[in-house]
C-alpha cells in the first residue's frame, strides 16, 4: 500500500476528480477526510471510502470561508493527530466574456478557485511545518496555461493556482513539505456532464484531443496517487498536465508549411 495511515484531506470530494481521488487514497490505506461544500454529497463518498479505510471520516466545509477552513483542520488534528497529504480540488466557474461577467460571479469564483487554495495551505502549511513532513497536490486546469473563450475568473484563478503552488515549494520545501500541481484537460464529472451529455458536442471535444478521448476522473486520480506517494519523491514545484496532448494542438490551427523545394 502506498499509502498506509497517512492522513489525507481532500476539498471538494464530494464529485467528479475528488470523489475519484478520495477513492484512489482509501484503497492505498490513507485515512481520508471527505470535504465538500455539499454535505449529502460527502456522506455518499464517505461510505464508498470506508469500504477501503473504515477510519475515513468526512465534515462539510466552504473552502472560500476562513474559520470553516480552520474548523475543519482542528477537527482533523484532533482525531488523526497529522496531515500527511492535502489535496486542493475543489472549484468552480461560470460562462461569461469578460464584459458580462457580473462582479460578484468573479468574487466568488476567485474565492474558491484562488483564495480556497491560499487558505487551506496555508492553514494545513502551519501543521505541516510543525511535523516537518507534508505533501500539497493542487488541481490547476490546462485553462490556467491556455485562455479559453468566456474562461474569464476561472482560467485567471487557475493561473494563479500554479503560480501559489511554485511559491509554496519554494517556501516550504525547506519542511520536507513537497508541492505540485495537476492541469487536467477534458474531463467527464457531473461538474462537467452538462458538456458531455450531448454526445455530439462529445464527440467534437474529442476528435481535437491528440489521443481522440475525454479523460476520466480515474485517470487524474492515478496522477494524484504519483503525486502522493514517494513514488514521485523528487518532484517538487512543478505543475503536470494531464490532457491527453490538448495542449499541443496549437500548431493544427494554421495552415501548414508549402513541401521542400
Ligand atoms: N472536469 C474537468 O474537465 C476539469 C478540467 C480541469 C480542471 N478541473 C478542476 O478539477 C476540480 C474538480 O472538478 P470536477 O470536474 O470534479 O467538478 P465537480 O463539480 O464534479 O466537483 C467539484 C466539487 O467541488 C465542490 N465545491 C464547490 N464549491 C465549493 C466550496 N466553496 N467549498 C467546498 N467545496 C466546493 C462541489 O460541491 C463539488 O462537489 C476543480 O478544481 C476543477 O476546476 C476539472
């Protein structure tokens, strides 16, 4: 197991990539803490972790409110006594070009997206500092790497994901704490099944992905488990995407080069 006894929050595990995460860790014997705004959500994925690790437990939390972001990682402390792995997963957005986006949808998304991020490491940092001993994993997007058409909030605070995970390894890295981060592409979870429902628009997604599929929340779990585990030892500060070559495709857009002479 790779895993055995470590502790392991995991934000927004009520769904999608975090449910799939939350899972992946149990069967590798963390003791996982299901976190999710969604306290309903949280309980069904607690008893599908349980099956793998009984002493899993889970507690709703906001990740854009500082003293339910404390709250929790007391809770935490108070039962397992140390948090060995983080996993900032939680996120949201919203379809709008920048000159609509209503003010407050961009507050809220970059206080989930961003600051979420900023203040669960940073309160999950404390404790790991102390033990001299932490792993951070933050789901970023391959939005934060490339705009995409009505991404406004969303692709902004996925930048910054990357670059408050670059700040972290450098910072703690001294603690024996690592810090990466995980760019997904195109992945099907309820968060993104009104995309995917439509098998037409499905198949379009598809067919411009390098590897012609739509990834699954199993196959950014897989990287998490890397990540996690000492598998991944000297791998720090560094963001990994995970988009079945997407990000490659820019060059398709322009017409090609005449032949050789
Ligand atoms: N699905 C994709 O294609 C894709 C691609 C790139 C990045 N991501 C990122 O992966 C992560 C998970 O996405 P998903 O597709 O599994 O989405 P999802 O909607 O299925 O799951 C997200 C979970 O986050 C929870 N959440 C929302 N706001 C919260 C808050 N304030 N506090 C705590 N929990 C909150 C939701 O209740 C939900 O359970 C997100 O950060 C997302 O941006 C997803």
């Amino acid at each position: 197991m790779k895993l055995k006894d470590q502790v392991a929050i995991i934000t927004g595990s009520g769904s999608g990539i975090g449910r799939a995460i939350a899972i992946a860790f149990a069967r590798e014997g963390a003791k996982v803490v299901v976190t999710d705004i969604n306290e309903e959500s949280c309980l069904k994925v607690l008893a599908e972790v349980k099956k793998y690790s009984p002493k899993s437990m889970t507690m709703k939390s906001d990740v854009s409110r500082g003293d339910e972001v404390k709250k929790l990682v007391d809770i935490t402390l108070d039962q397992y006594k140390k948090i060995d792995i983080l996993v900032n997963n939680a996120g949201t957005g919203t379809v709008h070009f920048l000159e609509d986006i209503p003010e407050e949808d961009w507050d809220r998304i970059m206080s989930i997206d961003l600051k979420g991020v900023f203040l669960f490491s940073k309160m999950v940092g404390k404790v790991m500092i102390k033990q001299k001993r932490g792993n951070i994993i933050n789901i970023a997007s391959t939005s934060g790497h490339s705009p995409h058409l009505q991404g406004n909030a969303y692709s902004v605070a996925k930048a910054g994901v990357k670059m408050l995970t670059r700040l972290a390894a450098l910072e703690w890295g001294r603690y024996n704490i690592r810090v990466n981060s995980i760019s997904p592409g195109f992945v099907r979870t309820p968060g993104t099944e009104i995309v995917y429902s439509d098998p037409e628009r499905h198949r379009k997604r598809a067919e411009v992905i390098p590897i012609k599929k739509i990834g699954t929340p199993e196959d950014i779990a897989k990287l998490a488990l890397f990540l996690a585990s000492d598998d991944s030892a000297y791998i720090h500060g560094e963001d990994i995407v995970i988009d079945g070559g997407f990000l490659t495709t820019l060059y398709q857009q322009i017409p090609p080069r005449p032949p050789n002479k």
